[in-house]
C-alpha cells in the first residue's frame, strides 16, 4: 500500500469510526496507541482492524482500503445477502499477513475470512464472495 493509499484508507478509518485521534481511534479499535502509530510506519490497515470495523460499524472492507464501494455492508432490500468481492477477500487476507503475525495466520484461507466476518454480522445474514480466491 502506497503512502498515498494508506493516508486515504486512514482517513476513511477516521470518517467511519467519527474519531480524529490516534488516542481515540485506540480506543475505539480496542488496541494500544502505539499499535495505530505502528500502522502508521508501516503504511499497513491491520486485518483485525478490518474485523473490528465490520463488527462494529458494518463498515465495507473494501470502501475502507480503496474508497470504492459502498461504505457500509448492509442487506439487500429482497434478502439478507452481503457481497465481498474476490479482490476485497484478497485484500483482508494481505493486510492480516502484512500485520507481521505470520506464524498464527499464515493458513488464513479464505473460508477463516468469512467465519470472522460472519461471526459479527447480524443473525441471518448471508455474506457471499464472487470467485475463487487463491492465496
């Protein structure tokens, strides 16, 4: 991720949790302040910040590392579908191994993916991905 890409990932971030602080960001994210400047270095959205988005404000994985999209993860008017493209799947699983925590998710495969999303979506919801994703 380029720096350009992340500072508007970040800025998202900022948007969809209505925070302007790398302190308050920490705290809505449930993690140490050092952790958000850690990212920051890094040029790297933790894929557990992802989960955590979702979780808590059904916010669009893909809106969040591209701005693309809609910004939130809602159902369908005619059923409780959600649809995470090929590409945002791809992205998730980069970021969790970008996060540096290979040896505990180096078998992140597409299915853990979704348990992790669907485990924070509302009771119901089906959440479907377009293609095949390959690691």
């Amino acid at each position: 991720m380029t720096r350009e890409e992340f500072d508007a990932a970040f800025d998202r971030i900022y948007s969809i949790t209505e925070t302007t602080t790398q302190v308050a960001l920490s705290e809505v994210l449930g993690i140490r302040q050092s952790s958000v400047s850690d990212a920051r270095k890094r040029n790297s959205i933790p894929g557990a910040w992802l989960v955590t988005l979702v979780d808590r404000f059904s916010a669009n994985p893909a809106w969040i590392l591209t701005g693309e999209g809609p910004r939130y993860l809602l159902p369908s008017d005619s059923r409780d579908e959600m649809t995470l493209s090929e590409e945002t799947v791809a992205k998730i699983r980069a970021e969790a191994i970008a996060e540096g925590r290979r040896a505990a998710i180096n078998d992140l495969n597409t299915d853990d993916v979704f348990t992790l999303l669907r485990e924070r979506l509302p009771q119901g919801t089906v959440l479907r991905y377009s293609g095949e994703v390959t690691a």
